[in-house]
C-alpha cells in the first residue's frame, strides 16, 4: 500500500479522482484538477515524501499550503514549515466511524487554518506529541516500535 498514490479505496473522498486515476500520485490528480478550472493558478504539485528535504525546501516555497495528512507526524512537520516559514496552513481531514456491519455510523469533517504566529495543531489538540513520537518511531525503528508496543510502554 502506497498511501501517496490514489487507491480505488480513495476514490470516494478525492474529489474529482476516477478509476483511471488508480495508481497516479495524489498530488497529481489535484493539481491536474485545479489547473483544469483554467484560473490561471500556479500548482506545484511535490510528490515526494514529507521527510525527504527538498520536499521541506519545495514547500517552504508556497504562498499557501493544504495538508490532507493521514499522520500526527506529517501534520506536525507541515505546522512547522508553516510556522517557520511564515505561511498560512490549511489542515483538512475526514474522519469515518464504521458501524462494523458495512455502513459508516459517523462521518464528519475538519478544517483548520493556521495563520503564522497563531496558535497550532498541537495547541488546538489535533494530535498529541506521544502519537508524533510514536509514527516517528515506527517509521525509522520498526523492531524498537514493536518491542515498546509490546511492552505497553509510553512513547514519551
């Protein structure tokens, strides 16, 4: 599983994304997407991973920035360019409750935007530094991830 390439799972919630589009870079789709309004908007579509510094360098290069992350981690780091950098930061999720019998018992959504010298996902609680260190963790050291998971052991 490539979570930065549209899966047929995605398709309901990528706006505008098609069977066809199976396989192709998420950024890619949208940015294909957003040029076809032909409102003459520059998209610099970046499809490479977030830890990866020329990615950090290719961000901290945008007026503004839109971050659809599915990790504590990743929000985090794109709160941080954003901070850093001074540029304002629109944070956009969905979340869906499975009623576990095929249906979806909950579906809602959230937006945040984080304007520089404002307040930050952290502070507003979006996700905790444990689950940062955590994702981090598993990340750069699955074996150590499983052997603190194991133990019941607190990340920080």
């Amino acid at each position: 599983m490539n979570s930065d390439k549209i899966e047929g799972r995605n398709l309901n919630r990528i706006v505008n994304s098609r069977r066809d589009d199976i396989g192709d870079y998420k950024v890619d789709v949208l940015k294909r997407e957003v040029e076809s309004f032909g409102l003459a908007t520059v998209v610099e579509a970046v499809a490479r991973n977030l830890y990866d510094w020329e990615s950090v360098i290719e961000i901290s290069r945008c007026d503004v920035v839109f971050g659809c992350m599915d990790t504590a981690e990743g929000r985090h780091i794109l709160n941080k360019i954003g901070t850093y950098y001074v540029i304002p930061y629109f944070d956009l999720g969905v979340h869906l409750a499975a009623d576990g019998a095929g249906g979806i018992d909950e579906a809602s959504g959230v937006v945040h935007y984080l304007q520089p010298g404002g307040s930050t996902l952290l502070c507003r609680k979006a996700y905790t530094l444990n689950q940062v260190q955590i994702e981090g963790l598993y990340r750069t050291d699955p074996e150590q991830y499983k052997e603190r998971s194991s133990e019941g052991t607190s990340m920080v």
